[in-house]
C-alpha cells in the first residue's frame, strides 16, 4: 500500500495531489533557504498564524453571499489578506518601537491565533455551508481534495519557484552584506518585502495540504538539513527546495493511505527524517565527520608528540600516547621503539631541526606561519628550498 | 548673503566632487553622532577619514552610501544623487559586519561585484569567471578562489572584499577601516593596490584609524569628530594642532608629542 501511494498507483487524483504537494515542497524549501540565510525564519510562523483570522472571516463571507464556503482560491485570499496585515505590523512594531523582532512576532502571531480560533468556532456554530473540513486547515488534509484545488496548489507552487529564481542573486546579496548590496541599487527594503510575500505565498498555497500550524517547518527544516550538504548558498538553496520536494511528496502520498491521516504531520516527520540524516552522516559539518575528524586530528597529534618524546629520549607520559604509539607499530610493549619506531623518529628529528632552520633563515622565515605542529616540512618548501634549508644544518648533521 | 561669502565656489566643487556632503547630521536615535558636516571629496586621490573612537567616521561613510538614513543633509555623487551614481560607487565594508558562517565562496563573493552586469537572469560566463580570477590575481588571493569564506584569515578575508570592490569597475571606493586587524603584509598588499587605483584616476576614500600610517598612505585627509575639523592636503589638515582639535588631550602625551 505505501509503495503504490509512492509510486502513484492510487488512481488519479492522489497522484495529482502528490505532484501538487511535491511542486508545493519545493518552492517552500526554496523561499525558506533564502529566508534561512537572511535569518528571518521566525517571521514565517507569525505570517502562518495570521491567516487564519482571514481564513475563517472569507468563509464566513463567501457563505454569506450565498457561496459554497470551501471554495479554496476564495480562502486563499483571505488568508492572504490577514497575513499581509499580520506582516505589515509586525514591520511597523519592529520599526516603530524599541520591541525586537522576536517579540512583535511572538504578539502578532498568538493575538492573530487566538482570533482565528474564535472566529473558527463562530463558524462552527453556523448552520450554513458544511462546516466540517475548516479545522482540516490547521493541520492540513489532502483527503477528499478537488482536482482543481491540486492544480492550484501546483501552479502556486510553480509560480513561486519561478519568482524565487528569477530573484535569487539579489535575494543572496541581501542575505549576505546588506550594505554592499544597497550600494548596488538593490532596495533591501524592496527586496526583504519580497521575500516575505514569497513566504506568505507559500504559506496561503499550503494551507489546505501542510496547514498552517506546520508549514514553517516546510520552510525552515528542508533549509537547515540543506546547509549540513554545502558551503555555496545557491547550492544550499537547491537542495533546500529537493528536500523540500521529497517531503511534500512523501508526505501526500502517504497520507492517501489513510484517511484519516493528516497530511502536515506526514511532510513534518519526513522532513525531520531528512534533516536528522542530514545532521548525523554530510560530510564535513555532520556529527559523524565531524567526530571523525576529531579523532584522526588527536591521534596525528599524540603520535608526533609522542614521537618527538621518543626522540629526545625522554619518557612518554600521557597513557593514550603510548598505546597509540605501540598500536601503530612504533613502540614495542615494554616502550622502546621498534624499528619503524626509530625511522620515524629521525624522520620527526629532522623536520623540527628543519622548521627551527627555516625560522631563523633570511629567506624563509615568512613561512614560519605554516609551522602548526602537525604539518611537515616537505609539503611547504619546494626541492630546491629544502635542499638551501638543507645546508644549514649540515654541520650537525654531519657529526 | 554672509553665508555666500562664507562658502565662495562651494556648489561649483560640488558638481564635479566624486562625494559632495552638506550639512549632514545623522542620529542613531539620540544624540547626533555626525553633525552639520561639509565634506568635498577631491577626484583622483585618496582621502583618510580620521577621528577617535565614536566620532562618527563609519556613520558618516555609510550615510554617505545611503546605508544609514540621516536626519539633514544633501549628499552628491559627481553633482546627482548618491543613489543615481551607484554603478560608480565601490563599497568595501568593515570586517566585523559580516556573517562568516556564511556558504559563499572566495569567487561567489567576487562575482557579486559584477552585479550590476549580470542583473537577474545573465548568466555567469567564463569570461566573468576570468575577471573575477583576474580581481583575486591583484590582491594576490587567486589560489583561495573555492574556499568558503569562513576559512580565510582576517587578512585574506578583507582582500576578497577589495577583490569583490575591484570587479565593480568603479571610480569611487570607500572602504570603512579596510586595515583593522589584518596582518602586515596584507596592509601592504592593500595600499599597494589602493595606490594603483589611484594613479588610474580614480577617487579613494577610507576611514583610517592608524594616524602613524596616514602620511605615508594618503593624500589627504578628513578630520572628524562628530564636527568637521579639518579638511585638506595632508600637510595642511593633518597638523598638531588639527590633531589636537580633533582628539582633545587624549592625544597630547602620545602621537601629537612625537610629531612636535
């Protein structure tokens, strides 16, 4: 059943819902890279909270002109109003009073909320319009949903990726040096305006699939896992927009195996999955290369120490020092060295006396800034410079 | 009709001036930091904007990019609008203001400069790419084009930025303190490309901090603190007793005391 709903064999309509999902998961990993690196990512979970008040007043409206109430292009845009409203004052609150961001969005967001609720409740008490399926707008709910209502949702998708693309360089250049970017002529004002009415695009395309309450973590998480994989932004926001696309798909399709599933919570936990593969095995920033790293450093760094002990005939101290030395084969059990040992050691022998050679050299003393400890002699200097260092030691070592 | 007299041929420099300031007053929401300042940036020479600590030196370079929006005062790019003049305008920002977590690398900033070139939708060309390699090549950082940001030293990190000012092809650089907390031989590399730039034709202005440095580095200078102190050559501006104007006694044992 799971591996039908993945590859699209529960008829027509789930599959449409999951492609309408997939197109909506990528342009949220997208906007949400951008919003990631320009280190707004709070600001999508007022804008989600806010719509609701404009969810439930344009239900209300479209049901007292005599509509049919779910009508989505109509919700849609109601939220969208609510939201923009929402953004607007936590701007204003942000750029008005000596309130930090967080706080006014921390206000908006519960005040917003909390009126959506009330007004959700109104409507549930109305006898007009099947008001059963709302509440599916909190948590998001792909069951029963209208052909027309996935195109939609795909082609909002669509038409925010393409936006997101089309601004990507200004967009970067204001996450990274506000500044040098207003100098260029690009408004930042203008430019973080729009990025906020991406996130509130997509936002109002994922109400009815990913619902409101959890569409920020389609925004941030994909963004997050996406930054363990890359040191190039465009790079991070790409991969942002695949995560995002394979937790939306994912996401749909497995909750077209159940019924009664709600979709946000699906597309969360796979986007979490993503997220904690990502942060335990990406090479260079996951935990495992990470500790990996840590390790291979420490032992390259106790085996030379160990081993410039050994060559000046003094004892080795630290416990681990000795058992790396006699597991690689350097030392025999009672800690003298072995054969291997006493090549190393002159090898070490040499390089110090060559990097004390070099700091006192006229020549190549800049160089000295290379010296960490760890770092051989051989692998700065060229052939030739060596064999120059070389003839400044050859009194000692000739003896 | 005094204050006509007062300014003979201001308005006239201020056409042709690369940075024209008139009566810029800038507040952070107290106090001003800057205060009524007149400044004329003289074309094709470099220009040390000098004062102590909290005198408003960066404020008065970023009002003049538009980063920070004054309470008063007109300031002109070649006789328009800063805003109008921005394609010529160079910006290398303090050290400090930037993220360097950041998942950019050496070359990605670089090509940043070429903003302007490649709008929205132009492709990165490789002739873009060797332009961008050929800015590295000046500042001497051409081999740490893939490296993330984060990796570089201070030093290496404030040659990428006047990389990234260089690909700009601009003809007005200002740089907010381009030498704090680099190394001796970037500083060198530094000035040395500064001067080259100069001796093109075009125009440089940097908050300085370093007064020992200002003679040999500069042609002229801009005395600050909070009020114009002085202005001119550096032979004229930057005397003992403009010093001490700018600086108070806080200078008088030290620096002033060794050019006496």
């Amino acid at each position: 059943m799971i591996w039908q709903a993945l590859t699209l064999q529960l008829g027509y309509n789930a599959a449409l819902v999951a492609l309408g999902s997939a197109a909506l998961g990528i342009a949220a990993g997208a906007v949400g890279g951008f919003l990631y690196l320009r280190k707004r990512s709070l600001v999508s979970d007022a804008i989600s909270h806010a719509t609701l008040p404009g969810l439930a007043l344009a239900f209300m409206v479209m049901v007292a002109l005599g509509g049919e109430g779910r009508f989505l292009p109509g919700l849609m845009l109601g939220s969208a109003l609510s939201a923009g409203i929402g953004l607007w004052l936590v701007g204003r609150m942000t750029a008005r009073t000596r309130l930090p961001q967080d706080a006014a969005i921390g206000a908006i967001l519960s005040t917003f909320f909390g009126a959506g609720i009330v007004l959700l409740t109104i409507v549930q008490t109305m006898q007009a319009g099947r008001q059963a399926g709302l509440e599916g707008f909190l948590l998001g709910s792909t069951a029963g949903m209208l052909r027309a209502d996935a195109l939609i949702i795909a082609a909002g998708g669509a038409a925010v990726l393409a936006a997101v693309l089309a601004l990507r360089r200004p967009l970067l250049m204001v996450a990274f040096d506000e500044g040098y970017a207003q100098v260029n002529g690009i408004g930042v004002a203008r430019m973080d305006a729009a990025l906020m009415a991406l996130v509130l695009a997509v936002t109002v395309v994922g109400l009815k699939i990913v619902g409101l309450i959890l569409i920020v973590a389609l925004l941030i998480i994909p963004a997050v896992a996406a930054r363990f994989w890359s040191e190039r932004a465009l790079h991070v926001v790409m991969l942002s927009g695949l995560f995002g696309g394979l937790a939306g798909y994912g996401g749909a399709a497995l909750s077209a195996t159940a019924p009664a599933l709600p979709t946000g919570p699906i597309v969360v936990l796979l986007g979490f999955a993503l997220f904690a593969v990502s942060l335990l095995v990406a090479p260079s920033r996951g935990l495992l290369a990470a500790a990996l790293r840590h390790r291979r450093l420490q032992s390259r760094v106790h085996l030379r120490q160990g081993l410039l002990a050994l060559s000046r005939g003094e004892p080795v101290y630290e416990a681990m020092t000795r058992r790396m030395l006699r597991r690689a084969g350097l030392t025999r059990p009672d800690g003298q060295p072995t054969e291997a040992g006493r090549a190393e050691t002159a090898r070490i022998r040499l390089d110090e006396a060559r990097w004390q050679a070099l700091r006192r050299s006229d020549t190549l003393t800049d160089l000295s800034s290379r010296d960490d400890g760890l770092t051989l002699i051989d692998s700065v200097l060229t052939a030739d410079q060596l064999a120059a260092l070389d003839t400044t030691l050859a009194p000692r070592g000739a003896t | 009709m005094s204050m006509r007299l007062a300014r003979p041929g201001t308005s006239d420099k201020a056409e042709t001036s690369p940075l024209a300031v008139r009566g810029l007053t800038v507040s952070y929401g107290g106090d001003p930091v800057v205060f009524s300042v007149d400044m004329t940036v003289a074309p094709g020479q470099m220009t040390a904007i000098v004062g102590p600590n909290g005198a408003g030196k960066s404020t008065l370079l970023k009002a003049c990019l538009g980063i920070v929006k004054p309470l008063a005062g007109r300031i002109t790019a070649w006789g328009k609008p800063v805003a109008r003049q921005s394609s010529r305008i160079a910006y290398v920002p303090q050290r400090t203001s930037i993220d360097w977590d950041f998942p950019v690398t050496v070359i990605d900033v670089v090509l940043m400069g070429m903003y302007r070139d490649l709008g929205l939708l132009r492709r990165v060309r490789p002739q873009h790419r060797e332009a961008a390699m050929a800015c590295l090549d000046r500042v001497g950082m051409r081999d740490f084009a893939d490296r993330q940001i984060g990796q570089l030293s201070g030093g290496q990190q404030q040659r990428v930025f006047l990389a990234r000012a260089l690909a700009q092809q601009a003809d007005l650089f200002l740089l907010d303190e381009p030498f704090a907390g680099v190394d001796a031989a970037t500083e060198s590399a530094i000035i040395a490309v500064l001067k080259a730039l100069r001796d093109e034709g075009r125009t440089i202005v940097a908050v300085h901090h370093d007064l020992s440095t200002v003679e040999a580095y500069f042609d002229r200078v801009f005395l600050i603190n909070r009020r114009r102190i002085a202005e001119g050559p550096v032979s004229t501006a930057f005397t003992t007793d403009t010093l001490h104007e700018a600086y108070g006694g806080r200078l008088s044992d030290g620096f002033t005391a060794r050019r006496a």
